[in-house]
C-alpha cells in the first residue's frame, strides 16, 4: 500500500485508538472501529456484488474472513474485559490481547483466499484489512508495543479517493 494510503488510515484509526493514554479506553476502542468497519464492509459486498464486481463464491470468501473477524473482535473485546479485571496494572496486559486479535485477523491461511477476487474487489478487500490491521496496531504501538508491517493482499494499492470516503464513512459510524 502506498504511503499516503497508510496515512489516511492511521488518522482514521489514531482518531479514535488514541482518545485517551488510558490503556484500557484505548484496547476497548479498538473494538468499536474494528465492529464499524465489519458493518460497513458488509454493507458494501451487495453492492459490489450487484455491480459485477465479485461473484457468489467471491462473496462467500469475503464473507467468511469477515464472519471470522467478528468473532475474533468477540473475543478481543472479551480478553480486553478480563485483562482490566486483572490486578496487574501495566499495559502488557492489553498488548496481549492485541497480539492475539491481530495475529488471527492477518492469518496468512485466511488472507490467501483473496487472491481469487477480481482486482476491484481485492482493492476494497485490501482496504478492510488494512483499516482493521492499522486499527490494531494503532493501539498496540500506542501501548508501547511492537507493530507489524501492513499485509498486501492486492497487486494494486486502493485509491487515495476511496482510502479518504472510507475514512469519512468509519468516523460516521462511531
């Protein structure tokens, strides 16, 4: 992905992530971007679908990664809840359930199966997965730990003009 594309969705995600230097708040808001970029990403799929964009075993690939995102992001928001219960007061704590939620969503097996989706639709792909990684990594980086370098999915970078209205729509729906 090109740098300005991973700066416009760092500024998405630094927007809420870093809401506050509480490292529980910050855990927690990850939760909620990542859920609003789920809903959106759904939404999108009839549209693309109607457009010619991705056929149905398209659809159903897409919507598996991001049937397992959700329930990863369950999970996530669970881990998040015990660790704030926990008595350990460092910030190590949260950074695991980060670690957890962002080696799952970036799954080297689940990503793979994008490569059967057209170039439009991998860009948008590309662009789901990208907002949830930075959105994980945002938070992680924000809590002291170590980040990863975003995946590529798609041989061409989604465009700045999508990156920027996708942006608008995920601050919209916090």
């Amino acid at each position: 992905m090109k740098r300005k594309a991973i700066a416009v969705l760092a500024t998405l995600v630094l927007t809420f992530s870093m809401s506050s230097c509480n490292g529980y708040a910050t855990a927690e808001k990850v939760n909620h971007v990542v859920a609003v970029i789920i809903t959106l990403a759904e939404g999108d799929i009839p549209a693309f679908q109607a457009a010619g964009a991705i056929n149905a075993q398209e659809v159903k690939v897409i919507e598996n990664y991001l049937s397992t995102v959700s329930t990863l992001n369950s999970q996530y928001g669970s881990c998040v809840d015990n660790a704030n219960n926990a008595k350990l007061k460092t910030n190590g704590k949260f950074l695991a359930c980060l670690n957890i939620f962002l080696q799952g969503a970036t799954d080297p097996q689940e990503l793979a199966q994008f490569r059967i989706l057209n170039p439009k639709a991998q860009q948008r792909v590309q662009l789901w997965v990208a907002a949830i990684q930075l959105g994980i990594n945002t938070a992680i980086a924000a809590l002291g730990g170590t980040t990863q370098q975003p995946v590529q999915i798609a041989p061409v970078s989604t465009p700045s003009a999508e990156l920027e209205a996708f942006k608008i729509r995920v601050m919209e729906g916090m």
